[in-house]
C-alpha cells in the first residue's frame, strides 16, 4: 500500500479532526487507499488540476489552513513553479463510538 505524508502540522490536525483534508501536490497521484502514519488506511480522491490560487477558495475549510494566501505560500514553498499542481481529498475512516 502506498503511504502519503503530511508534514504541515496544521494540514495534519485538520485530517485528524475532520477525518478529511484537501491536500495539493505539485504530481500527479494515483486514487484510492494510502496509508497516513499516526492516522491509518485514508481514501486518496484526485479533485483536479490546480489553474490559478483562486481555485482553492472553496476547499479552504478542509485544507487546515486559516487563509488562501497562508495555503498558496505553503504550496509554493514545497512545488516549483514549472510544475502543475494537483488537488487531492484524503479521508480517514469514521471513528468508532464507544
């Protein structure tokens, strides 16, 4: 199984607390189950490709940060500007009540 890491806290907390996150990468993923460290087997769904910032906009609430500008920074300090960017949902399964 393949493994996706999130090494951004706040994007972490946000697939922990949400049991999902929007996630962007600057290549293109495969769909289906992935392993996440600390958090178990997650469900990887590619969105679509990423044109422009403003594409985000309605994926802000799961993405784990406060603001586009403060997402889009992060993007950018991990993805060169050559490449193409691609929006990803991970959802973690639904915890089980005791």
């Amino acid at each position: 199984m393949r493994e996706m890491r999130f090494d951004v806290p706040c994007v972490r907390a946000c697939l922990v607390r949400e049991r999902q996150v929007c996630t962007v990468r600057g290549y293109y993923l495969s769909e289906g189950e992935v392993m996440v460290k600390g958090v178990g087997v997650c469900l990887r769904k590619r969105l679509g490709e990423v044109v422009r910032r403003d594409d985000l906009f309605k994926y802000l609430p799961f993405s784990g940060f406060s603001t586009l500008d403060a997402w889009w920074l992060a993007i950018r300090g991990f993805v060169r500007d050559d490449r193409k960017l691609w929006l990803y949902v991970v959802r973690a399964p639904k915890r089980q009540s005791a």
